[in-house]
C-alpha cells in the first residue's frame, strides 16, 4: 500500500518557529512588566517611610508647641551628622527614660529624627524651617530624595502645621 505524501500529521517547523517566537515576546512583555511592577513597588515604599519620617517631626513639633513657637531649636539645615552612623553607638537617647526641659527635647527630637532618617532614607536628605504668617509659624517638613536612575530631578515630600 502507497503512503499519502499529502496529507501531513502534527505541526511544520515554520509553525513551531512562529509559536516559539510568540511565546518569547509573551514572556518578554510579562518580565518588563515585573520590574516595572517591582521599581514602582520600591518607589511607594520609600515614598511611604519618608511620609512616616516627615510626620515623625511633625508630631514632635506638636507635642512640644510652646517651645516650638517660642525658639529656633527645631529649625534643622540639610546637614545630617548620622549619615553612615546608623548604629546602636550613635542611637540618640537621654530623654527617654528621664525628664528633659523643652530645650533638651528639642534638641533630642532633632537627633532621633535626623537618626530616624540617616537609617530609613539613607539616600534622602531633610530640613525643618519655618515662615511666619499672620503673627504664626508655619513649619515645613521636608524629606528630599536624591535622584535616582531615570529620574530627572529628586523627589520631595513637604509637610507643614501651622503652631
């Protein structure tokens, strides 16, 4: 008995090739999504702590209002003396477990939250100031992310209260 050479059972390389090339591009298309998925995942967790630290400083400004108001002691540059000393040594204590006077809690909030944002944020830089308006002082809390690859220009996260 003669085979039929026309008649043809299973697929034509010409057909793998194009369901392989298929294939590929899917998985191409779903990795590019995954690290696009996973940088904005990394960007609103960063986003999120330097939230966190931003309204750190605001509650402390809060809960020590009169001398807040009263003095420049919670104005802080964008110098951070804990930048690489994120370590138990360099931890700033000495109000925690006594009591301070306005001053000395002034100048403990400024350590904790420079602390707080040297080991969180190591890449973002924060200030405190404050402007007058109508015989008050609004506070400004700013966090400043530096600029990361594909990014512009640096991020910032402003807070402020008016005491």
């Amino acid at each position: 008995m003669k085979k039929d050479l026309t008649h043809q059972d299973g697929f034509g390389l010409m057909e793998v090739l194009i369901a392989m090339l298929v294939i590929a591009l899917g998985i191409s298309g779903v990795y590019t999504l995954l690290q696009k998925s996973l940088s904005w995942h990394r960007s609103s967790v960063i986003r999120s702590q330097g939230f966190i630290v931003a309204s750190d400083m605001l509650e402390r400004l809060t809960l020590n209002r009169p001398h807040a108001f009263a003095s420049d002691d919670y104005v802080i540059i964008e110098d951070n003396p804990f930048v690489n000393k994120c370590d138990d040594y360099h931890y700033p204590s000495g109000c925690e477990s006594s009591v301070c006077t306005p001053q000395q809690l002034a100048a403990y909030d400024q350590k904790q939250w420079q602390f707080q944002l040297a080991c969180n944020l190591p890449f973002a830089r924060g200030r405190v100031f404050y402007e007058l308006s109508g015989g008050r002082r609004v506070y400004t809390i700013e966090v400043v992310f530096l600029p990361v690859e594909g990014e512009p220009q640096p991020e910032v996260i402003r807070l402020s209260h008016r005491l």
